[in-house]
C-alpha cells in the first residue's frame, strides 16, 4: 500500500526586510504559492533588521518561539538557526559571496558564525547552484550528502510577451548595480553601439561618471515592484547580464520567460542556470562582452533561437516544480526526526 504524504506545519524564516533587498522573499513567495496542500507554511520574519551584534542576538533570542514541524531558513539570517532545533531545521545559502572580499580576522569571524555554526546547527542545507555547492564545500567541513541542490525558480508573473526588436537602437536591460555586477566592463563595451541602457539599481558617481565618460544613453530606477519590474523586462530588446560573481542568477530566467535574448557569463553558475538559452561571454574580457551583444542585435536568426530556447529553459525552474522539491525535502527531514 503506498504511503500517504503526510502533513507538515513549515515555519520559513525570513529577514527583516530591507527596502531594496526583496529577492529572496519574491522566491519564496512564488515556492509557497505552488507548494503542495500536505505542506502548510507559516511566516516569521526576524524583528530586527540584520545589523550588529545586539539586534542579531535579538533575533537568535526570539526564533525558537515560531517554530514548526520543520523549519526553514530561507536565506540572508542563518545565525537564526543557533537556537533553533537541529533535527527539524534546513538552512539555505545562497552563495558564498561575503566570503570571497574579506581577510585576515573578518574573514575567519564571518566563516565561523555564517556558515560553520549554522551548518552544525542544521540537519540540511540547500543552495541554488552546483556551482554554489561546490563553492560551500571549500568552507566547509560536513557530509557532502548534506548539502542538496534545488535551484531557484522563475515567478509566475514572468509571461512570454513578444515585442519587435528595435536593431537600430535597443533597449538593454541591466539588472544590479553593485561590484559583481560588471557595470563598468559593459560600459566599456557598449562604447560606441546605438543603444538605451536601462539599469535596475542605485547607481554611485563613480558609475555616473563612468556611464558619462563612455558616452552611454542609459536612464536608472531603483525600489520598485516586482509587478514593476516585469514590465522593465517587458519594454526591453535584451538583457545583458554579464556579473563576475553569482550563486545562481535569476535575472537569466526571468528574461528567458518574458521573451528577450540573454548575453550572460561564461563562468560559475550562469551556463548552469541558462543552458542554451544564452548568449555566453567572457565577463572579464571587454571585447568579448561587446561582440556577444553585437552577435544578438546583428544576427536576427540567432536571436530568435535564443528566445525559443529561452521558453524552454524556465520549463526546468517552474515555481511548481521547485516548491515539489522543497515539499518532498521537508518530508524526509521530518521523517527522519521522528526516528
């Protein structure tokens, strides 16, 4: 006789939010929305945004009041999980990124009470890439077995919504505005290209100043909706997203799903996350990054299989699918907790 799924009461831990930062809440706003009915999810955001000690420990003191049969630390807190208990807690992380700019003493104290003590203090951990579990694993002194893969998913609101593409003067999208963005280098590469740069972020004067000096039209927007920016993919001709550093790269999907080419880099987890559906280029190389957008906007057959292959990409990261994987992830750690 098979085995009935059963019912699970799931806390999912989030931060408390910062106006500009709401990826990860988008995410799971869209996995809980499609999560099977034996899975109830409940909310506990942390009171207290995450900065400084007295406000963490806060939040470390007042966790354990919310939990669930499971719980599950979605990402950006994972200090929340030195109180919480082990057998019933998975934490994910999205990427290692911290890590990569710090050294000496900051360095050993952010791996030490980032990613060492929440691990001990989880029974799994999820990351959104192999590439970020192969990354995790250089830090890490665990189990390889307990650190899964489920990738990040594509939000429903994305829908295919063809449009002309304007050849004799784009619309590139640009998504993010800090270090491992790459902003400068493509900058540098558009220099000279008829085009419109759209950047969703906040850009600093040195970037305004670099913008300048290449001679970029480009025009900015910062804190908006998410319904707002669907219809920044909706108006553009492309995406150029070509970062130095990402744990998956969600703007990759969402392009694919409204429509639009994708010129991505060649490194890390974005041939993962795109497969075909990407024009992929070197991010540290100017040139490179230059002919990959010239190739899209010129080459008129090329970019419309980029944009079919793009429609079957997010098949692959449906909210659906990835909520399914979330469900049945609960269920083993569930289980297994009773035993």
């Amino acid at each position: 006789m098979q085995q009935k799924p059963c019912h699970l009461t799931v806390t999912h831990y989030h931060r408390k939010r910062i106006s500009h930062h709401f990826s990860i809440e988008r995410l799971f706003d869209a996995i809980r929305a499609n999560m099977p009915s034996s899975v109830d999810c409940r909310i506990a955001v942390a009171p207290f945004v995450s900065q400084g000690i007295w406000r963490r420990c806060l939040n470390v003191l007042l966790a354990p009041f919310c939990q669930g049969e499971v719980n599950h630390i979605t990402g950006d807190v994972h200090y929340l999980a030195y109180m919480l208990r082990k057998k019933k807690t998975v934490l994910t992380i999205h990427d290692c990124g911290r890590v990569e700019t710090l050294r000496g003493i900051r360095k050993s104290l952010l791996l030490f009470f980032w990613f060492r003590l929440p691990e001990k203090r989880s029974s799994l951990i999820t990351v959104i890439s192999e590439s970020a579990r192969s990354e995790l694993l250089r830090y890490l002194n665990c189990d390889p077995e307990k650190i899964r893969v489920i990738h990040d998913c594509i939000s429903d609101d994305f829908v295919f919504s063809p449009k002309a593409f304007n050849g004799e003067k784009p619309v590139i999208l640009h998504v993010g505005t800090k270090e491992n963005k790459n902003l400068p280098r493509l900058a540098a590469a558009l220099h000279g290209i008829t085009c419109h740069l759209r950047i969703i972020g906040r850009l600093d004067e040195r970037q305004i100043s670099m913008l300048s000096e290449n001679g970029i039209e480009y025009s900015s927007v910062a804190d908006i909706s998410g319904a707002e920016i669907v219809r920044e993919y909706e108006r553009s001709d492309m995406l150029a997203f070509v970062s130095t550093y990402e744990g998956f790269g969600l703007p990759i999907l969402e392009a694919n799903a409204v429509g639009r080419p994708v010129i991505t880099g060649n490194i890390l987890s974005m041939p993962e996350v795109s497969g075909k559906a990407a024009c992929l280029v070197d991010p540290y190389r100017i040139e490179d990054i230059r002919a990959g957008i010239l190739r899209v906007i010129d080459d008129d057959a090329y970019r419309e299989q980029l944009i079919a292959y793009g429609r079957e990409n997010v098949k692959r990261f449906s909210a659906r699918t990835i909520a399914k994987q979330y469900a049945l992830l609960y269920e083993e750690l569930y289980l297994a907790g009773r035993t």
